[in-house]
C-alpha cells in the first residue's frame, strides 16, 4: 500500500527560496574567514546562502547531493563551503580529505582553522569527526540551547558565497542544529516506494525550527534523486511528490548514473569526473536553478 502524504504545514512552503538580508553594524562583526564580504560599518550586506541538506531517511542522495552541488557552486566561482556533519565523512573523504579527530565545532577555535582546501579551486571542507563522543557533545550542547553552535554555524559559515552542510540521516540534535544555523533547507527525495513515508517527522522539525526564528530559515527546495526515467515507479514517485509539495520542487532531476556513484572513489566530484555523464549535467543544472533563486 502506498503511504498516504505527510501533513505539511504551510509555514514550510512560505517563502519559497526567500533569503533574508543581514544588517552587519560593525565591521568586526563579519567573520574573517576566505570569502568574507567586508563593507563599511553600517552598512547592509547580504550574507551567504547556507542550505541544510536533510531528510532524516539514509541512502537518498543528501551526501552525493551536497557534495556535487557545492562542487557545481564552486566551478561557477562560488566560494564555497561543504560542511560534513555526518559521523560518516562521506562528504569529507568524498573529496579526498582527511576526517578530524575531533569535529571542528567542538573545538575551541574558530572554524576557519579547520577549513580545508580541496583540489577544486573554491571549494573548501569543514572536515567531519568519526567520533560518537563529538557526535554527542555536539548533541548536548545544542540540547543545552548554547548559543555557540549556532554562532559557528550561522554568522560562522554566513562570509562563504554558499555553505552546503551534509546532515546526518536522522532528525536528532545534529540535524536541528545544522537546520537553526542554516538560511534553507535543501531536501532530497528518492525516486522509490516510501518516498514520502517519514517526512512528516522531518518537517515538523524544520517547522519548530522556522517558528523558532522567524524570517530566517525558508525551503529552497526538494530534489528527487536517482531519478531513472525508463522506469513506471520513477514516473509515479515524481508525479506523487510533485502533486503534493507543487513548486518548491526542483524542475531538475537527478538520474542514477553509475558515474555518480564511482566519482567519490576517485576524490572528486562526478563534474570533474565524468564531466560529460547525465549526472554531472543534472548537477550543473541543478546548481542553475539554485542560483536562480539568488
Ligand atoms: N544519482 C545517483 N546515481 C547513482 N548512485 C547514486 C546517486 N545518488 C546517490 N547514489 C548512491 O547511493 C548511495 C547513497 O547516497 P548518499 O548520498 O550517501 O545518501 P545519504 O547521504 O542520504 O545517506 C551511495 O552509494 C551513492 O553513491
Ligand atoms: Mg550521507
């Protein structure tokens, strides 16, 4: 039986793609790190976009999808910033980079420190931490409502062009707190059965979270991932989705293509690995329609 749609609150769908503008007062109050927007005192500036890469099921494209689209980001001269909160590290290892042993947010030092370079020009990681234990301190430190996390990942990562956080696939404190430091969220949905099954859990978070702070975190949109056309369960997957959630879904599909699977393997994205393949296209327009919103 197919799973009936989830609920979803009208908070979540409004506004679409709408970003808010940060009014910066002192210059010491914009973080020096690589891609700092500096201005005079006073004077408005946009901040960054930072988009949470969420759904709380695992295995449905959130890394691939974080990690491609900051790879497209960054090749159309983005500074950008892929930050891997996930104990997993795909996201980091994903680009040949080392995990911390301790995950930069439960350092003491500025997460510029942190900050890796990958052999992409633009594009830079914040290295995840295989650790449960940073896993767990990260946890309870958003429990304890401390406002550093959010300091970190909000006003933190706000100097990069774009931030994409990679969550974990759960909706626990980690995935929160990544959500209430982010300007939106970016959801990817699978092309399979069960699609929709378990996200009314996720978006009663990101509603609490949006009520929490209002104005500041809103919906860029949903991506239907490994998507493969020949095939009647795709077709009806994205009819479903696109009749329930309407036009906060992305346009672009996201084909499964084995090159999307094998570029991590080579420490690249699939647009430097297979930069002709249906993926690293997909990827590349997704990235346009993402820019779109600008
Ligand atoms: N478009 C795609 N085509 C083929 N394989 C894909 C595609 N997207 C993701 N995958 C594969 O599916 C698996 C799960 O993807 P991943 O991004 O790690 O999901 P999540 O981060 O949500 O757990 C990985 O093995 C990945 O290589
Ligand atoms: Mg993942």
């Amino acid at each position: 039986m197919k799973p009936g749609p989830p609920t979803l609150p009208t908070a979540v769908v409004s506004p679409v793609c709408g970003r808010d503008v940060t009014i910066v007062t002192k210059v010491a109050d914009i973080p020096m790190v690589p891609g700092v927007r500096s201005g005079p005192v006073g004077r408005i500036l946009r901040v960054g976009r930072i988009l949470c890469v969420a759904n709380q099921k695992g295995g449905v494209g959130k890394t691939t999808t974080a990690s491609n689209l900051a790879a497209a980001l960054a090749h159309g001269g983005m500074r950008t910033l892929l930050v891997d909160l996930d104990p997993q590290c795909n996201a980091t290892t994903g680009f040949g980079v080392a995990p911390a042993a301790m995950h930069p947010l439960v350092l003491e030092t500025p997460l510029a420190d942190s900050i890796v370079a990958t052999s992409l020009p633009n594009l830079f990681v914040l290295p995840g931490s295989r650790s449960v234990r940073d896993v767990e301190r990260i946890a309870a430190r958003s429990r304890a409502g401390s406002a550093m996390l959010e300091q970190h990942l909000g006003l933190g990562l706000a100097a990069w062009d774009y931030c994409l956080i990679d969550c974990p696939p759960s909706i626990g404190d980690l995935t929160r707190t990544a959500l209430a430091g982010s300007t939106e969220v970016l959801m990817p949905i699978q092309c399979e059965y069960f699609a929709l099954e378990g996200l009314t859990q996720m978006i009663e978070v990101i509603r609490d979270v949006m009520q929490e702070r209002p104005g500041r975190l809103s919906f860029s949109g949903i991506v239907l991932t490994m998507h493969d056309a020949a095939l009647e369960l795709t077709a009806e997957v994205e009819a479903e989705v696109r009749d329930f959630f309407g036009e906060i879904v992305f346009q672009t599909v996201i084909p499964r293509d084995v090159a999307v699977s094998e570029a991590p393997s080579h420490a690249q994205s699939v647009l430097d690995y297979a930069p002709r393949s249906r993926g690293a296209r997909a990827y590349t327009e997704l990235c346009m329609e993402v820019r779109d919103c600008e």
